[in-house]
C-alpha cells in the first residue's frame, strides 16, 4: 500500500520548523511516523558490473515528481551518482531507494523534463524530487485569463515580465516601478520618490477615458489587489492582457488593460530555506540649484530698479554676504543642502517552501524600511505571505493562501500654505537657518518669515504626520478534475483593510533672535483619524479540453461576485457570468471567442448590465508544409487578429441618484438615472515570429475606440446648478508596438538582448459640449485628451517695439500688440485670434493655441544581459520621446519678494537687460505680475524625452561543491546602481516627473545585497 511521505526531512529539525511555522500564525501538520514503503526492488544498479565494492553506507530515499499543481509521480526515472556506474531507476509511483555517501552528486534524468542535480550531505528518507518539464517555446504556458495554454493556441495580445530581470535583487519598493522598461504597450510613469508614495502610474495601451479610472486591472491569484503592498520575492510571473481577446474575459473591469500576477507556490522537494537582503543609499535624481545670498539681493535690487524703485540692499550688505564673513548678520543659505540629504532603503525577505504530494507550502516574510531624503520622512512595511497546497484525493485539491501588510508612513505635518517642499523655494537665501544658542537660554531662534514658516522651524516644530495600514486577506480556491480534462475551479477571497491617520505637533513660542520679542506661538496639534474596508469574491469556473486527431477544443465558463464596503456607508457590488471556446485544428488554424455579462451597482435600474463579446483567429504559418524548407530558419511565425468589446464602469458611486440637502430638502448633486458603461472597441493584428531559435519578434498593432465616454458637460454658470454626468464622446487610441528578444548561451559565456519599442496616439473624435476649457488644459475634438492650451509667443519685447511719449513711458509701436503694462524685456506674446476668430490687436484668452500634450510620442526600452561563469552583468535603458512639458514659477519666472516669497534658480541670472537682449528669461522684477509674464506660454515649453539608465546590476554565485556539502545550494552577492543616470535635453527638473515647485524628488540608489539558498 502507498504512503505518504514526510514534509520534513528529518526528524531531529522537526521542531525548529515547527516553532517557526508557529510563530508566523501557520501550522503544518505531517505523519512524524510514517515511514517510507519499501522499494528495495528497484535499488539495483543500473550498468553496475559484478565484483564492484562501495563504501557508500548511507541510505537516500524518497519519490520523483512532476513539477505540476497537483504534482504527478513520475515512474522510470533514471536515478545515478555522478561519475560511476551506480543508479536505479524510480517505481510505478516514483519511490527510489539507493545508497551514497557525503559529496555525491545524484543525477535524476527523464526523457522530456530538465536534470536535477542533489548533492548528498546526510542520510535521507524523504527526499522529494521535482523535475520540471523541458517545452519548446511553442509549448509555453501562458496566462490567458481564468485559465492558461500552451503559446502555441494563444491568439491575444499578451506580454509577460522577466521577473528575473526586472525584479530579482533589484530595489523595488513599489511592484508597479518594475513594469518600467520590459512590457511593450505600457506607459509607466513616477511621479514621485516619497517613501511609501512611490508608485509609478500605468497606462496601457494611452488613456481612453476623460474623467473615469485609467488605470489597469491587477489580479493577484483571481484577485483584485493593489500590487504596489506585494513582496516582489514572491513574485513568479507577470502577465500583461493588451487586447480585447486577452481581456475581454474580464469584462467591465478590462476597458484599460488587465495586470496578472501569479506568486510562488511550494512544490514537491526537499525543504528550501532562502534570504534575499540588501541595503542601499539613495539620493536624489535631480534637486532645485537656487541662486546665493548675494545674488538674490542684486536680483532684487535689479527688479526694484526696474520698475522706478530704489535697491533694497547696500553693496556692504551684498559684499558681506558674498565673502560670508558674518553668517549670523548677513547669511548665505543652501536650502537644498539643508533639506535633502542621503536617504537609505534595506530590504530583508526570508522564504521556506516544499513539500510532497500531500501539501506543498511557500512562506515568505519580508520587510522593507526606506528613510527618505528629508527629516522625519520615512517609511517601513512588514509582508508575511503563505501559500499551501494540499491534495485531498489524486483529483482533488485545494490552494489555501494567506497574505498580510502593515505599512507605517511618516511625513512632516506643516501643510499651512504648502508643505515643506513649497518653503525652500519660497525661503530667500539670506534667511538664516537656526541662531546660536544663548547662554542659559533653551530656546531655539530661528531665521524670520511670514508666520515663522522657516524651513528649520517646520521640521523641528511642524510635527509628524503618521498613516497605518493593515492588510490581511484568505483565498482559498479548490480544483477538482473530474474526469481527465475536465476540471471545475473554485474560489473565495476575503480581505480586511483599515488605517489610521495621526497628527501630533506641540506648541511651540517663537521669539526674535535679537530683540526677544515674541512673535508667534504655533497652537499645538492632535488629531487623528481612521478608515476600515472590506472585500470579498467568490467565484467558480468550469474548463474541458476536447482532443481528437487534428482538432482540440478548450472550453471554460463561470460565475463570480464581488462586493467592496468602505466605510460607515459605501458599498458596490458587481456580478458577472462568462465564457470562452477555443479551438485549433491541426496545429494551424485557431478560433477564438469570448463573451462576458458584467451587472454593477454603479448604474441605475435598465442600465446595470453590459455584455462584452470578443473574437480572434490565428493562423500558424510555420506548420504549414509549404514553411517546412525553412523550419531551421523559421521556428515559429504565427499572425493573428482580434476585435472585441471591453467595458468600464470606474465612475464613482451613485452619479445615478440626485441628491439632497437633509437640512433643507434642496437639491444639491444632480444624478443621470441613463448614466451606463463607457464601451471600449479594440481591433487588433499581430505576429509572432521566432528566427534560427534564438530571435523571437513580437509586432502588433491596435486601434482601440472608447464610445460613450463618461462625462460631466461644462455649464453655463447663470443657473446656478451642478451638471450631471452623461454618456457621450468618443476617444481613440491608435498605435504600434515592437518586441525584439535576441540570446545565446555557451559553455562559460551567454548574452541576451531584450527591446521593444511601442506608439500611441490619442485622439477626442467627438465629445459633447466641446471644447472643456481649463484653464492652460483643453479637452477638445481632434487633440489628445488634456491637450496643453497656451499663449503663443515669439521670444522678448524689446527695445525696438517701442517709443517713448512725453511722460518717458514705453509705448507699443504700431502692430506690437501687448498686455496692458509690458516693457522691453517682458515676454512676447502673440495676437492670433479674437472673439470672431481674428487678431483684434489684444491679448486675450482667445489667443490661446493648443501645443502638445504629456503622452510621449514613443516609449522605449533595452535590456543588456551577460554572463561569464559565476558572473553576471545586466543593464537597462528606459526611455521616451516628444514629451511636451511646461515650466511653471519658479522654473519659468522666479522672483517672488510679496507673501511668502520666491527664490529664483541659479541659472535665471539670464535676464533680461538693455545689454543682454538675447536672455533666457525676461526682465527681472519684484514678481510676475510686472509684465504679464506669468501666463502659461510656449514661452516656458521644454521637451521632457529622456533615456534613463533604469539600473546597472553586477553579481557574483558562489555554487561550489564545497558548499552544497554543508546545505548551501548557493550565495549571490550582487551591486546594483538604480536610476544612476538620465539624459536629457532639460537639465532643471527631472524629466519624468517633471516635478518642480512642492514635489518630493525621484531618487537614485546604490545598494549591495546577499542571496542565499539552503
């Protein structure tokens, strides 16, 4: 009779793991006295010659499977000791018995699957042994929503991640940063290197849609889930669903793409204990360069001067400044260099997985700290994720995993006005930071502003603003193959969220460092709120694959319900039933069909429900005969088409409803009973191509329609009413991507070459009410979406454009058209329209002209990877062209001396004057109101393309016997240089946040870290 075999290999660290399984919340139960059934019948040695002696006296037992889910025994393994004639070979259910000693190597070998190598360093009874599959590519699997298939009878448009290179020891500390520069089709942008806010934000294939959610569906294990809490070390594959035949399974939750992340499972084999650490230091990509004490004075002056005003500053005051003789009286402060300093980022993941064929287990704990640039900002996460398997019967068995975060953030509190960020560049530099201490005095001077809103001050004194979040979730999702192919799924998921805010500043009195006077007292402080959520899905799917001669024929079905509370009183639900076939005949032709009906509770009654059908055909060229001359030249060369519906419902809830003022019965929210889906229809053509076995191309192109757009119609202002939201406009996204993938591996030395190359163009085709003027942004037909609107210009007024009139004051030559106010060295700008249409000779808003817009015009990326024996060496360039971006003040113009004032930049000493006529920047004055020139213009455009090195990463395995004699598998140490470099045509700001005024950095981090597996 068959037995179980042992999870754990031996008995005498039973209870360390036990206790560890304890003490993260799990147990793990196992027969601590089943023994191993005999298997002396096969313990014979294959080629073994008679008279042979051995020492070998150690017993290794154990059963080989299947690296499946649920594993499958594997009999006739060939089993052998490295190096001689000694082996035997696996039964009917994969036990083998044989003899080794310390140092062997035994080598299990099946015709189709990969060798695995063990290295003997004890006796063993349980050794469980998971070989994996060895598939030609065609073979793959991959991801195709509720369900996987071999590459070979996919016909979407799908991407998946290299995990191993985008996220294996790399300093990610938020999931999405790592889609960045490896999937063709995605625009993935970061905004900011805050700690804990650092999450890149994801377009798929452009943004379809004016006011709802772009942002794509990520699914964790079946489950919506933010990605950007998950441990990237449990991560196993990524898979990207672009076209509406990958998607459309998905339905209303599709219309922007759909994220699939699958983490690691435990398989069957011995115990495997790892640790990936690294510490890092990060500073920042780019950081404002403000002009010196001396030079802020003279600017002043100058802009006194200009506008008929005397200086401001002595030349003994400025002398003094410059020469820095006397800091206290006459200070000269760095902003930046006081704010920003280096910040620091350690991770440290421990991981145990294996199992037998009873249950497989993977547990992982991980936690990140990261310490920002800035004082009192930081921020650190604790993940504990565990997946188990366990087989009830040989055809059934269920996943049981559990995951948990908690996440503490830590930020400066002083937002009065704007957040520390804003006051260095509001601070002049002749501002003194903190004032020595006086003798028998504990008070704490600092330099005056407007309300005490000194940098130093809001640090010390501002307070700490603390969030908390707790994450727990359970997904439990059964499988039962009822007869061969025919399989049904289960699952149910649950997670909690709640967090907490907490503010605390002391009271603080402020004093005047030379008089004592007092001046102000900063009232103390203490506040704190909290939020709770919760989540549920159940759903279940039933899938047949059909096989006969040339034809196969897959089938799956299903059904699944959410519901989401948050809060004392939001809820929404959705249910949704589905269905797709697909089917290959002789290897070349495949069709495919999906269709999806989503209900929401988003929408009012008649308009809850959408259907969302799709459609594909392949045609696998390389198997046709009149391809098979070229089958060493053309491994694989499929094309493929697809158009499909995908639905969008992300608008908030109850815009259905009109609402009213309990108070007073008025109605105050304006509700559209007709308000239903944002469609999506996406055409898309493909292929696949594989050359001489080492190149792989990957091209499509889409055409990606968004009808019924959601919107809310501007008003007229006279009713004195708020609009309601409608259906009407279409958008278009329209573009191109380009996968290239190039490698070859030699004995001692490999190489990969991974590229792609994606364009997309959006286009409003109509929209209602058009165009939505917004100021310097336009929504309107024939434009992208949020399309800059600006004031055009032809460089600076000068002195040329004007005369002088009796009272010695600058008049406009006839044709010059100006703002009201405008001398010679104020920006230029032009008369190009009026209220009919025509140059009225004003300035006005009708001027204004549509230039650009910030989605780029190509995205880009190339990864570089090498190895040399033990060595490895990776490298990746990130990149975009034609980003149309706009300098806002301080970038564009940069005095400031009313409220809390302005400092300019060290390169704005390129101003405007009678003897520089050809500056940079217009003349200077005490603000940007003197001369009109705070419009935003084209005057202030930049080009935001860039090429970022992403990271440059140097590793090092140590895998010698010597080590896999004492259980270490193996040790990698590993450098890494994250961000290190960026060009970029703009130097001020960085060109992929284009933060400027009151943003928190992007950061570069060096790190070294360790990798160890037992």
């Amino acid at each position: 009779m068959k037995k179980s075999l042992q999870m754990i290999p031996q008995r005498s660290h039973h209870w360390k793991l036990m206790v560890l399984f304890l003490f993260l919340g799990i147990s793990v139960g196992y027969a601590a006295n089943e023994e191993l059934p005999s298997v002396g019948k096969v313990e014979t040695s294959v080629n073994s010659s008679p008279g042979i002696t051995d020492d070998r006296s150690w017993t290794i037992q154990g059963q080989v499977f299947e690296q499946s889910e649920p594993p499958l025994p594997l009999a006739g393994v060939n089993i052998s000791i490295k190096g001689t004639q000694l082996g035997t070979i696996s039964d009917a259910s994969g036990y083998f018995s044989m003899k080794a000693k310390r140092g062997d190597i035994i080598v299990f070998t099946y015709l189709g699957f990969k060798n695995y190598e063990y290295v003997v360093s004890r006796a063993i009874s349980n050794l469980n042994v998971s070989l994996i599959e060895d598939v030609e590519a065609l073979d793959e699997v991959v991801v195709t929503g509720f369900s996987e298939e071999k590459k070979l009878n996919s016909i979407s448009s799908i991407s998946s991640l290299d995990v191993s290179a985008n996220l294996s020891s790399k300093p990610v500390t938020s999931m999405s940063q790592a889609l960045q520069g490896g999937i063709t089709g995605l625009s993935v942008n970061q905004g900011s290197g805050l700690p804990g806010a650092d999450a890149a934000t994801i377009k798929i294939r452009g943004v379809s849609s004016l006011q709802t959610n772009n942002d794509p569906l990520v699914l964790v294990d079946g489950v919506p889930m933010d990605m950007n809490n998950l441990d990237p070390t449990t991560i196993e594959s990524v898979t990207v669903l672009k076209d509406a035949a990958a998607a459309a399974i998905y339905g209303a939750r599709a219309a922007n793409g759909v994220i699939v992340i699958k983490t690691k499972r435990g398989t069957p084999g011995k115990v495997n204990v790892s640790y990936n650490g690294y510490y890092g230091i990060q500073q920042a990509t780019y950081l404002p360069e403000f002009i010196d004490g001396a030079g802020y004075m003279e600017m002043v002056n100058a802009a006194n001067v200009n506008i008929g005003g005397n200086p401001v500053y002595s030349q003994e005051a400025i002398d003094k400044t410059r020469d820095g003789s006397d800091p206290i009286n006459y200070p000269d402060t760095n902003w930046t260099d006081f704010l920003f300093k280096n910040g620091s980022l350690q991770s440290h993941s421990v991981s145990v997985s294996g199992g037998g064929n009873l249950a497989r287990f993977a547990l992982t704990a991980n936690y990140l700290k990261n310490d920002g640039l800035v004082q009192n900002t930081n921020s650190d996460r604790l993940n504990i994720r565990a997946n188990t398997s366990v087989s009830l019967l040989d055809n059934l068995s269920v996943n049981m995993d559990f995951n948990s975060y908690r996440t503490n953030r830590e930020k400066p509190l002083f937002d009065n006005g704007g957040n520390i960020f804003t006051y260095i560049y509001s601070t002049p530099p002749n501002t003194v930071i903190r004032y020595p201490m006086k003798e028998g005095n504990d008070i704490v001077y600092y330099g005056n502003r407007p309300e005490q809103r000194n940098p130093a001050a809001i640090l010390d004194r501002g307070g700490i603003r603390t969030n908390l979040e707790d994450n727990i979730s359970i997904n439990i999702a059964p499988r039962w193959e009822v007869i061969p192919k025919l399989i049904l799924r289960g699952q149910y998921s649950y997670r909690i969220s709640s967090s907490a805010q907490r503010d605390e500043r002391k009271a603080y009195n402020f004093f005047d460092y030379n008089s004592g006077a007092f001046l102000q007292t900063w009232g103390a402080s203490y506040s704190a709120s909290k939020d709770r959520s919760s989540y549920y899905y159940i759903g279940a799917t039933a899938e047949y694959t059909w096989e006969k001669k040339k034809h196969r024929l897959f089938g799956i079905g299903g059904y699944n319900q959410e519901l989401t509370n948050n809060g004392d009183w939001d809820r929404w639900s959705m249910t949704s039933v589905f269905a797709k076939v697909n089917y290959t005949f002789d290897r070349r032709y495949l069709l495919e069909g999906t269709i999806r009906r989503d209900g929401s509770s988003r929408f009012g009654k008649g308009n809850k429900f959408g259907v969302f059908p799709s459609i594909a055909a392949g045609w696998n060229l390389h198997e046709e005969s009149f391809m098979k001359p070229l089958k060493e030249q053309v491994n694989e060369f499929k094309v493929r088409a697809s158009y499909g519906l995908l639905g969008n419902e992300n608008i908030g809830l109850y815009k259905y409803q009109t609402l009213i003022d309990a108070g007073n019965g008025n109605e105050t929210v304006f509700g559209n009973p007709d308000i239903t889906w944002e469609t999506v229809h996406m055409l898309n053509i493909g292929a696949d191509i594989r050359l001489f076995k080492d190149w792989t191309v990957t091209f499509d192109y889409y055409d990606k329609l968004t009808k019924d757009m959601i919107i809310t119609p501007p008003i007229s202002f006279i009713g004195g009413t708020s609009a309601a939201p409608l259906n009407s406009g279409e958008v278009r996204n329209r573009g191109w991507e380009l996968d290239v993938n190039y490698g070859k591996q030699y004995k001692a030395f490999g190489f990969n070459v991974h590229a792609g190359l994606s364009q997309n163009k959006n286009k409003i085709e109509s929209l209602f009410g058009a165009p939505y003027d917004k100021g310097d942004r336009i929504h309107q037909v024939g434009y992208a979406l949020n399309s800059y609107y600006v004031y055009p210009t032809e460089g600076l007024l000068q002195e040329s454009d004007f005369t002088k009139d009796a009272d010695n004051k600058w008049v406009p030559k006839e044709g010059v058209t100006i703002f009201d106010g405008q001398q010679p060295g104020d920006i230029k700008y032009k008369d190009v329209s009026g209220p009919d249409g025509k140059p009225d000779g004003k300035i006005t808003t009708d001027d204004r002209v549509i230039r650009g817009d910030d989605q780029p015009d190509l995205n880009y990326f190339a990864n570089i990877s090498l190895n040399y024996r033990k060595w490895d060496f990776e490298i990746l360039f990130q990149g975009v062209t034609a980003v149309d971006a706009y300098y806002s003040e301080p970038y564009s113009f940069g005095l400031n001396v009313s409220g809390d004032g302005q400092t300019p930049l060290a390169v704005q000493t390129d101003y405007w004057t009678p003897t520089n006529t050809d500056a940079r920047y217009p003349r200077m004055a005490p603000n940007s109101t003197y001369g009109s020139n705070y419009h935003t213009s084209d005057f202030w455009h930049f080009n935001a393309s860039y090429c970022r090195v992403k990271y440059i990463q140097l590793g090092y395995t140590f895998d010698q016997l010597g080590l896999k004699k004492i259980g270490i598998s193996n040790i990698r140490l590993y450098v890494n240089a994250q961000n290190p470099f960026t060009f970029a045509q703009e130097k001020l700001t960085d060109p992929e946040s284009r933060g400027q005024r009151g943003s928190y950095p992007l950061v570069k981090t060096y790190s070294a870290g360790v990798s160890l597996n037992f």
